[in-house]
C-alpha cells in the first residue's frame, strides 16, 4: 500500500477514526523492527531497519544478529542479554553501538522483548531507533512541555472538532477553569458567557486556509460574578504532522484585561475633555436662557446620558413667592429644557417644558438644588423611581423606559444655586459612576455661568423693554389732517434694547411734528437717554421753533448727556399749506410716497448725529399733496450685516410702490417682510398719511 495513501478504519477503531498515512512521529524517529528466532537470527528485517543498518533484507534473513550487527568486542553482553530476554527474565532497554554495513558504527537505542507464536515457538522483537535522533525528540519535546507549562501565555492544542486536548497552567488561570474541564469539551462549553460561536468560526477558518490568525483581540465575561469585561489577544496555527494533515489548532492567550482597562480609562479621559472642550463652544451661544438649556441638555444626551432635564429654580427666575419657605421647604423648578437619545416613555414622565411644578425635599432634584450637591443612584430600584418622578404616572412612565440610573448635580454660578441637570440612563448598561459625577458637574459649572449671564441679561432686556415703553408714546394724539401708524419693536438680542424712539407732537396752529430717532448704543443706559431726549424734543417742539434749530438745541442736551450720540429726523406738517419742513442729524432719509408715482428718498442736506456738536443743521421743505405718505424710519428695519444698506433701502422703496393700501397694513407689511429674528437693532416705524381735502 502506498504511504501517503489513508487506510480504511479497523473493525477495532473508535468511530469515524481512520489511520492515516505515514507521517508520524515514529516515522521521525525511524523505528526500526527486527525479529529473531531463538537462536539469534534473524527473520523478520523491516524497510527502517534496512536504512538504519544498510543491510537489505536478502543480506539479514538467517544470518546471526550478533556477528552481523555487533562488533567483536560487544558480543559476550549482547548475547548474555539476548539469552536473559529469550528465557523470559523480561525486556531489555538500553543503547550499544551497532557496525552498519558501510563499516561505521551507529549509537542505537534498542527495545527487546520476548515474543510466543501459538505454536510454542519464542522470538525476540527488536525495536531501534539511532539514538542521537530520539535524544533530540526527546529534547525538543521535554523544551515543549517545559515551556507550555511554565509560560505566562496561556496556551491549548485543540482537535479537528474544536475540542481541547491540551491546556497549560497559564490558560487554567485566564479562563477560571482547571485543565481537566476543559479536556474533551469545546469553548462553548468551557465559557460560555462568551461568544464562543464566533471564535470557534475564526479557529475553523484557520484550520481551512492555514493562514494564522495573529492577535486577535476579544472581550467579554468569563462568569456572570466577574464586576467587568475581560480582555485577550489570541493567537490560532493549524496544526499538521508529519504528512501535512491537519489535526488541529494551537491557541496562544494573552490576558491583556489591565493595558485594556488602562486604554479604555484612557479613552474615557479623552471623551470627557473633548466633551468639555465642546460645550465650552456649543454652551452660551446666545444671551437666550432657553436657548442655553437646550445647549446644556444637547452635550450630555447621548455621551452623559439618555435623557437629560434642565431645571431652574422659579425663584431665580420670578423672584420669592409669598409664603415659600428656602429651607427644608418645597422647591419650585421651572422646566427649561428635555432632551432624549431615542423616543421613550421617559420623555414624557419629564416636565413639560415651560411649566412650574413644586416639589417635596423628599424628590431627589429638590435635594440637590437645596443641597448644592450632587445626587447620584447608581442603580434605582422601583421604590426610588417616585423620589425621581414628578408623580406616580411619571414613576410607572421611567419603569417602563427601562431607566436603571440616575444622577442629579447642581448648576451653581457665582455661589448662588440656579436649578439642575437631571440625568437618567437607560439604554446605556453602566451605571453613573463617580467620573461621571465630575463630568456632569463640570459641564454644569460651564453652563451654570451662561444660565446666569443669560438670566441677567433677560433681567436687563426686560428692565431696559419696561423702561422704553413707558418713554414711548402709548397713544399719539390725532394730527390734523394727518392719519397716523407706527410700530416700535426691540431688538432680537437681549443685550441690544433700548435706544430707538418715535414722537407725534401737536403744535400750534394745528401744525404736527413728527420725530423718529435712534440712541447709539443698547439697553438700560440707551432707553434713559433715549428718554431724555424724547423729553427734550417735545419741549422744544412746542415752543415752535425750526426743525433746525430744535436740532441744534438737541445736539447740545446730547452733548450735556456726556458721551452720547444718536441719529434723528424731526419733521413739521402744516395742513393749511400742505407744507412739510424737515432736518435730519445723521439720520436715514424719509420717503415720500405719492399717488401715481414711485417712492422717492427725500433729498435731505447731509448733517452729522446729535452730541458732535458745532456743526449747523438745515431744513428742507417739500409739499405733501392730497393722499401723500410720509415713511419715517430706524436703521433696524433696513440695516443687515450680509447687504448693503442701499440695496435694503431699494428693497423698502419696491415695498412701498406696491398698491395703495391701509398704512396700518403698510406697517405690518414692512416688518413682515424686511424684519429679521435675530436683528441686533431695534425698528422704530412712522407714517403719516394726508387726508383728501385741506384743512382736513
């Protein structure tokens, strides 16, 4: 039978064994048989003995093994043990110099015994191999076994069915398991916390290609008591023998649970300062106090947590209520922002945004606001979901979205507690820790000072909006001959209120001053002068003075007011001459609108703002027919920072040579149409309207 040829199983063989070809380790080793008869010689001389002795074995049938075989000077011995094996006193083991045929002589290790065919006739079976290879078998494999049990990497021989055979000490201690559970069973069955089906497909796929696979990094539990993920590099090499047939893999196993914890620490470090470093951009964008919560709630959903709430203390906001106790007492909160990483129940057991609600010091949020201090619950259990929830329906709403921790910390700025960053998690498997209690409260001090700035500047713009429209005209009185709209709106941005203003001002014989003007500068500071310059022109006004000069006697109150500055149009209309005188200090030219004909800019003399005093003012005169309008206005309906305030300008003029319509359609028209949100200039609009016939 050919060597690399594979024999049917034996009747005697396991199930689905079958011997394989040549290839073995006594094929290293170079086995070789020689039988004698009693007396010595030999007839039976295997192919192995023919290579390691030289002889055919045509030359060895019937010749004396000793004379053969052994030097002169050996024979006594080498028969005297012959004689001990033939008369049964047991086997012999040991090494002789043999003669080959060649003439040198080869150091062999033997094995002999005695051997009984049935019909009373003894042999001796001889089994030798040269013995510098088996000293070198002997010495690889003793290095092999030493090295596998003694190494630090743990290391398994498994079979073609993905069975272990072998396991050293080293794997023992990885794996949690002693060796002799894991002989005979697979990965799955050694561990099967983890996902071994995976493994077993990679390991497959080496046994498949031969390519190895290096390094492969895994992590998992190795039991359902273990407080974290464990994590390996694992090595996989098919195993083959002699004759390249695969009998297995070997599996090296580095633990590397410490270098991963340490990079996963690491990474984590990471996160959170890029975290930080993010919501110092992302939080206070804007001087909007809602704005800066949703900026709050939107970095820490998802890297914080899975929903986010953003409280402010009402007291903050609305200032003490009668009868509301600061120790120990009820808390009210008011909700400023929500936010979710995905739609939960949870959301809706939150407070809905912009709502009041008062809370026990029993719930945890009124804790931390009363306590400056975080809250954290690692792991909630059902009787702490009603200290979190607003209510027994918001508790069954949190169990149900799975919610297993919670973590409540403060937003303080400037020593004073505004309200809290309420957290939960439900989705995310970890429980808050300890980091992210220092993440959160770090992220809630960044924002803590934009919540305060914001609120301060609302406080302002609130202030600086009350103070202007008490100095603005409530009701214009009726203008003879003259119909009157007009609209004031601040500015989008809390900290730019304050500085624009109009005026309808009777005079004698029945003449009208109309005034529009435009304080340079924002909030509380522009509306006080806004108003004593207001206040000043209608004094001047009834005096019945010249635009001009009521200018220059403005310019010098500017100009008593310390640094201030503003722009201004100061118009009179007599209705008995249809006249209208008109000066400007700086400010952007009226139009003028008239039936049948497109919107003209009124051509005004150049002239600089109120309080740069010493340069003279001028007036223009120009007739205002039956049905004319008159369009006066502040730089905030047409100033942009991305157009050129001519285009706008052209823009306002298009708007106006529509059709004829109501001016207080006109009005609302304009700031429909050229208004912006986020405008950072207030808009004051004025129009006056003729009537039909004089004198009206």
């Amino acid at each position: 039978m050919a060597a690399d040829q594979s024999l049917p199983s034996t009747p005697d063989s396991g199930a689905g064994e079958v011997a394989l070809a040549a290839g073995g380790l006594l094929d290293v080793l170079g086995v070789a048989a020689v039988v004698l008869d009693g007396e010595g010689r030999i007839t039976l001389w295997s192919p192995q003995a023919e290579h390691l002795f030289g002889y055919t074995a045509k030359e060895a049938w019937g010749q004396y093994a000793a004379q053969l075989l052994v030097e002169e000077r050996h024979r006594d011995v080498v028969l005297g043990l012959f004689g001990q094996v033939m008369a049964g006193d047991g086997a012999w083991a040991g090494a002789f110099p043999v003669r080959r045929r060649d003439g040198s002589t080869v150091l062999v290790e033997f094995r002999n015994m005695r051997l009984e065919a049935d019909s009373g006739s003894a042999f001796a079976l001889g089994l030798a191999s040269d013995r510098a290879t088996l000293r070198r078998v002997e010495r690889d494999l003793a290095l092999s076994l030493r090295l596998v049990d003694q190494s630090p990497i743990g290391l398994a021989v498994l079979d073609t069915d993905l069975r272990y055979v072998l396991v050293n000490p080293a794997l023992e201690r990885i794996n949690g398991v002693p060796a002799a559970q894991h002989l005979g069973r697979r990965i799955t069955e050694v561990l099967p916390f983890l996902d071994g089906a995976s493994i077993e497909a990679r390991m497959r796929e080496v046994m498949e290609s031969g390519v190895p696979l290096l390094d492969d990094f895994t992590t998992g539990r190795i039991s359902p008591e273990a407080e974290s993920d464990h994590a390996w590099l694992s090595s996989v090499y098919r195993l083959e023998d002699q004759a390249s047939h695969v009998i297995g893999v070997a599996v090296s196993v580095v633990d590397v649970t410490e270098q991963h914890l340490a990079a996963v620490s690491a990474a984590h470090a990471r996160r959170r300062l890029s975290l930080i470093a993010d919501a110092s951009v992302r939080i206070g964008t804007t001087l909007d106090l809602d704005v800066t919560a949703r900026e709050l709630a939107d970095v820490a959903v998802p890297e914080v947590a899975d929903i986010a709430a953003v409280d402010v203390l009402d007291t903050v906001l609305a200032g003490p209520r009668p009868g509301e106790g600061a120790d120990g007492e009820a808390v009210r909160f008011r909700a400023l922002a929500v936010k979710s990483a995905y739609r939960t129940p949870a959301e809706e057991a939150a407070d809905p945004v912009g709502d009041v609600a008062l809370y026990g010091p029993t719930r945890l949020v009124s804790r931390c606001a009363s306590t400056g201090r975080p809250v954290l619950l690692p792991h909630v259990r059902p009787e702490d979901l009603p200290r979190i929830a607003r209510d027994e329906g918001a508790a069954r709403l949190l169990a149900e979205a799975g919610v297993h921790s919670y973590l409540a910390v403060p937003l303080i700025a400037r020593g004073q507690v505004l309200g809290a960053l309420d957290l939960k998690r439900a989705r995310n498997p970890e429980p808050f820790g300890p980091d992210d209690v220092l993440l959160a409260s770090e992220l809630a001090a960044r924002a803590a000072v934009s919540v305060d700035n914001a609120r301060w500047y609302q406080h302002q713009r609130h202030t600086a909006l009350a103070l202007q429209r008490h100095l603005l005209p409530q009701h214009p009185p009726t203008a003879v001959g003259l119909d009157i709209a007009y609209r004031y709106q601040p500015a989008g941005a809390a900290d730019e209120t304050g500085g624009d203003w109009f005026d309808v001002v009777p005079l004698a014989a029945e003449r009208t001053a109309l005034v529009v003007g435009d304080v340079m500068g924002s909030g509380i500071n522009a509306a006080a002068t806004m108003g004593q310059l207001r206040t000043a022109a209608r004094t001047l006004a009834r005096l019945g003075l010249e635009p001009a000069t009521v200018l220059s006697h403005l310019d010098e109150a500017a100009a008593d007011l310390g640094e201030a500055m503003a722009t201004c149009i100061y118009a009179v209309y007599d209705p008995h001459t249809r006249l209208c005188h008109i000066s400007t200090a700086g400010h952007l030219p009226p139009i003028h609108l008239r039936s049948g004909r497109q919107p003209q800019l009124v051509g005004l003399a150049t002239a600089v703002p109120l309080g740069v005093g010493g340069i003279p003012f001028s007036t223009t005169t120009i007739e205002l027919g039956p049905g004319d309008e008159l369009v006066l206005y502040t730089d905030g309906l047409v100033e942009t920072r991305d157009q050129d305030i001519d285009a706008r300008i052209q823009t306002l003029t298009d708007l106006l040579a529509g059709p004829h319509r109501p001016i207080e359609e006109t009005c609302d028209l304009l700031l429909a149409a050229l208004r912006r949100p986020d405008t950072h200039d207030d808009v004051a609009l004025l129009i006056a309207r003729t009537h039909g016939a004089e004198g009206a």
